[in-house]
C-alpha cells in the first residue's frame, strides 16, 4: 500500500462552540504536521433537532469525497465523533471521542430527549445502523477512553484499543503555589454538574472559594443558585477565559472539582494533573476515573453537599496532603504524548 503522506482528520463542528472534541481534533492535526506530514482539519456542521437533521449530517459525511483534494491524493482519514465516522475511504481510522449518547447509554434518562414516539424509535434505529456500518469498516478503531470502549462493545459489538489524548498544548501547564479557590472549568451544561461545587460551599471554611470558567445553558441558574445559598460573594465567574488565564488559574487552584456525569474522557483531568493539581470527582463520572484514584491523585467523592464539602475542607486544611495529590497526578499522565497517538495510528493504518 501506498505511503502516507496526506492526512485529513474528520471533525463534526457544531458551531459557536469550543470545547474538548475542538481541542483533540486540532491537536491531533498539529501532532502530524510536527511529524512532518501534511494534515489538515475537515469539518462539517452538525445539527440534531430537528430529528431529520441527524439523518442529513450523517448523508453529508458519507457523500463527501475524500479521495483527493486539487488533484493530491488523501492518503489516510482519521474520523472522530459521531457522525464523522461515516465518510468513506479505503484507509479509514476511527479514534471514537462519542458517539450519539443521547440513544445509548443516555436514553432514558434526564439527558436525553428521545422518548418510545414512532419518530424517535426510527431515528434511533437509524443511528445504530449507521455506526454498526461505518465504524464496523474502519481500518482500525480506537477509543479515547476505556468507557468510550466500553460503551461501543455493548450497544455495537465492536471492539477497539483504547488510546488516551494528551491536551493540546500539553507544556504549557505549570504548578504553583495553591491559592484559597476551587477551580471548574467546564461547558456549564446539566451533565457537568457543577452546581455539585456550589452546593457544597455552605459546608466549607469561608476563606475557601470557587472560581468557575466557562459558558453555556446553566449560567444563570448556576449563578442564581449561588445566590440562594448565600455564597455569592465566594463564587466567581470567568466566563470563556482565555487560555494563557486558565493555565494561570490551573497553576494556582487549590484543587480542581470535576464531577460530570458518566464523562467521555475529561481534558480538564488531564489537564488539572498537569498543573499538579488534585482532582475532586463522583464514583459515577466515567472517563475521569481512569486516571484520579482516592486519596492518591485527588478525591472520588459521591455529590452530597456536606460531604464534598468536608472533603474541601480536608484539602484546605492540609496543603502537603493536596500537594502530595497533585504530584502524583503529574506523575499519572506523564506519559501521555502526541507522538505516541501518532504511532499507533499510523501503525495501524
């Protein structure tokens, strides 16, 4: 076969939007062209309401012609999240970030809107056949986290290789001196659970704070809770902070609260881990469990606001103790690197 020299890395955009799959994606691109090939990012806009916009995203992608672009053949593609993962191509890596969660494991909960009506039964069925097809034609699939692998053998029967992501610009994360704030960087939606940090405040030291970075659907209630439990004065909203303020942010944070529901994979972990950070979780937040371990990288506590909050407290109260978390942390991802995910994929193809 052929060498590998082009590479296009398959991307679905939902638009305005800047989160983990942005971040993976355009690491991923910047890890080739460092290796000296020539990569570049290919995006398609995706929309899942109404119900017949999955079928559409889904055609899009598979009606895309990939073979070439201005005459240079595309040697290799590395498909992403869902629906990427249906363009075609004979050299076809799939490093699954998500599926359509709101069918599988998210169905029939508070998180997903799709109920037993004839449309969504249909939809839902379309979805699975879809992934059953093109990712059960993939050259090699991957999975960017043990419960992402998961997740694809029981509701696909496929099997893939679990590969773990470093950040995109994985050195820029430095430790320092801890600083009397909790810190959550997150997408401020239902499934990231934030308002678990500020339930928690009323039980903690009042010295202790929580600093909070990103946007989205549950900022004004976030902000209103806050306000009812009387800890807004101790809560504090960054927004969409620029990055060079959040690696300074990472530096300083006591700890860092990262407590979503059944998550992917988690960059903020990662990221956290890096920065020597301590990270606070829930027995039932996924992706994260992979790498804090209690009382060894950080803290895996269930969502009772006493309990996070004396747990904060512990922190608080014992900074080597935090420290000492961090360090390990560090040491937990350490290993982690772009030319590694490199490898693998291209071995693989």
């Amino acid at each position: 076969m052929a060498a590998i020299r082009t590479i296009a890395v398959c991307h679905p955009q939902i638009p305005f939007s800047d989160g983990g799959q942005e971040r993976l994606s355009g690491g991923l691109v910047d890890a080739f062209n460092a290796r000296g090939y020539e990569a570049a990012l290919v995006s398609v806009p995706f929309r899942w309401d109404p119900r017949a916009a999955i079928g559409r995203s889904c055609l899009a992608w598979r009606l895309l012609d990939l073979s070439e672009s201005n005459g240079r053949p595309i040697d290799l593609v590395v498909a992403t999240k869902f629906p990427s993962y249906a363009v075609r191509h004979p050299r076809k890596v799939t490093w699954l970030v998500q599926q359509f969660r709101q069918v599988y494991d998210l169905f029939g909960t508070p998180h997903s809107d799709f109920g037993d009506g004839p449309e969504d039964r249909e939809t839902r069925e379309m979805i699975r056949r879809i992934d059953d097809r093109t990712l059960g034609e993939c050259t090699a699939r991957f999975a960017l986290s043990q419960v992402v692998a998961d997740r694809l053998k029981k509701y696909n029967g496929l099997d893939s290789a679990v590969m773990h992501s470093p950040p995109r610009n994985a050195d820029r994360f430095r430790s320092g001196a801890a600083h009397d704030y909790v810190l959550a960087v997150s997408r401020l939606d239902p499934l990231k659970r934030i308002g678990a940090l500020i339930e928690a405040l009323p039980f903690t030291d009042r010295a202790l704070r929580a600093v909070i970075v990103g946007r989205g659907p549950e900022e004004m209630r976030l902000q209103a809770l806050a306000a009812a439990l009387g800890v807004a004065d101790r809560v504090e909203f960054r927004g969409a902070a620029p990055f060079k303020e959040v690696v300074e942010l990472y530096r300083h944070a006591l700890a860092v609260f990262f407590a979503p529901y059944d998550e992917d994979y988690g960059y903020i972990t990662v990221e956290a881990f890096l920065s020597g950070r301590p990270v606070v979780t829930a027995p039932d937040s996924g992706g994260p469990l992979e790498f804090v371990e209690d009382k060894v990288t950080g803290l895996v506590v269930p969502l009772e606001p006493e309990l996070v909050g004396e747990r904060l407290n512990a922190l608080h109260a014992d900074r080597k103790w935090a420290r000492d978390m961090g360090a390990a942390g560090r040491e937990r991802v350490r290993d982690l690197s772009w030319d590694t995910v490199v490898d693998r994929i291209l071995e693989s193809a």
